[in-house]
C-alpha cells in the first residue's frame, strides 16, 4: 500500500508553526511539526512518516546548514526531500548561505493557499534547474474569476495562471473537452477568452489529491497583448518563489 508523503514543518527560533500545519492537513496533506532540528531528524529517519518535503525557517539553529540539510535528505526515503524556505523574507545574507546549502523554493509571509499549495508540490515533486525554469511560465495566483457555459455563470478562483491556461479552483468543474469562456479578475481590467477543459479534480476516483476541487483549462485565441501581459504576471511571481 502506497504511503502519501509527509510535508515536514520545522519551527523557527521563538516562532512555533503549529498553526501551518493544521493550514496544511485541512488543504489534503500529511504534516508533522519538529521544534528542534534533533526531533526532524527523528521523525524523517521513521519509515512510517516517508517525509518528502520540509518547510524549514530563516533562522535554522544549526551550526553548519548545508551539511545539516544533506543528512536530513540522506535519511529521507529515497535519499532525497524538498526544502522550501519558509517565514518572513530573511536579509540578503541569509539568503545567500540557503543558497549555497541548495535550498531552491522560497514561500514568504504573509502566504496564500495557492503559493503553499504550489511551492509544496513543487517541493514534493523535486526540483531542478529545468522545472525551475518551466515553472516561470506557470504561477500560482488567488484571483476570483467567472465561468460562462450554455448561458450559465458560475464563481470559480484562480490557482495557477499561465500564458496558455489555468486551474480554476470550482466545487462544480465542467465536463472534460467542454468549451467554456473564462472571465479572470486582473488588474488594472480582467481578461476574458474561451477556453477548453483539459482535465478535472472531482470528488471520487478522479479526485487529484494535491489539487484543489476544480479544472484545468487551455485559452482559445488570446490575444498577443493579453498573452504578454499573462507571461509578465506569471515571471514577477515566480522571482518571488526562489531563494
């Protein structure tokens, strides 16, 4: 039987995150809470737990950081685990030293459900340079939004954006193949294209446990302005994203 990952919430210096980790397990995810670097350690090298991601602080309290992030990892199943940098955005020379410990992902306070969501499947899934560079065309963003299909309207919330489409977070999604037209609450005018449904996340078997309740769908003839400006709005995020 297969173990659903563990998401990892390491508490800071004087900063306790029970409360991220009950954000965490009513969004669908396994979360444990380590007030020391001793106790994460304790609790990745549990089988039970199989930990795949750590949200860790600015202020780790060890003393050397990328030889402490290594061996957490080593003792990960599989030898590896996903660290997103978590907390308020630390000085430049903190940020610095995650760097050179090879921490990637970056999700600073005050955070939405979309960025956490986000940045931990990013972690969970492993991230290298090429995903990096992919996910720059894809950017999580909590924007209300329209959809319009057969002279019906229906309130959905935008969950990611890109250039090409979206996931519109929706307790009642379209059918797959269906074409809709999809209306999204941007600044400074909201931007309306049809749109084509490429996949759902339903209650049930089709249910996608690291999705919210909703559909992914492809933009139908956007114009070059409305791209442009989709492609600026997804980069601008995702420099906020990386350490």
């Amino acid at each position: 039987m297969r173990i659903e990952p563990t998401i990892l919430v390491l508490d800071g210096s004087g900063a306790p995150r029970a409360a991220l980790v009950m954000r965490l397990r009513r969004m669908g995810y396994r979360a444990l809470r380590a007030k020391t670097p001793e106790e994460a350690f304790a609790l990745v090298e549990e089988p039970r737990h199989c930990v795949g991601a750590a949200l860790i602080p600015p202020d780790v309290a060890v003393a050397n950081l990328r030889s402490a992030l290594e061996s957490l990892a080593a003792r990960a199943p599989g030898g590896r685990l996903g660290f997103v940098l978590t907390g308020p955005c630390p000085p430049e020379e903190v940020l610095a030293e995650m760097r050179e410990a090879g921490v990637k992902l970056a999700l600073w306070e005050p955070l939405d459900d979309a960025r956490l969501r986000f940045q931990v499947n990013r972690a969970l899934a492993g991230v290298d340079t090429a995903l990096l560079r992919r996910d720059v065309m894809r950017a999580p963003l909590e924007v209300p939004a329209k959809i319009f299909q057969a002279g019906r309207e229906k309130e959905a919330r935008v969950y990611t954006l890109s250039p090409g489409g979206a996931y519109l977070e929706t307790p009642r999604p379209a059918m797959r193949h269906a074409t809709i037209e999809v209306e999204i609450d941007l600044w400074p005018s909201p931007i309306r294209t049809r749109a084509v449904v490429t996949y759902t996340s339903v209650p049930g078997n089709l249910r996608r446990n690291n999705l919210p309740l909703g559909m992914g769908v492809e933009f139908q003839g956007l114009d070059e302005g409305s791209i442009g400006r989709l492609r600026r709005i997804a980069a601008e995020i995702a420099l906020q994203l990386t350490v």
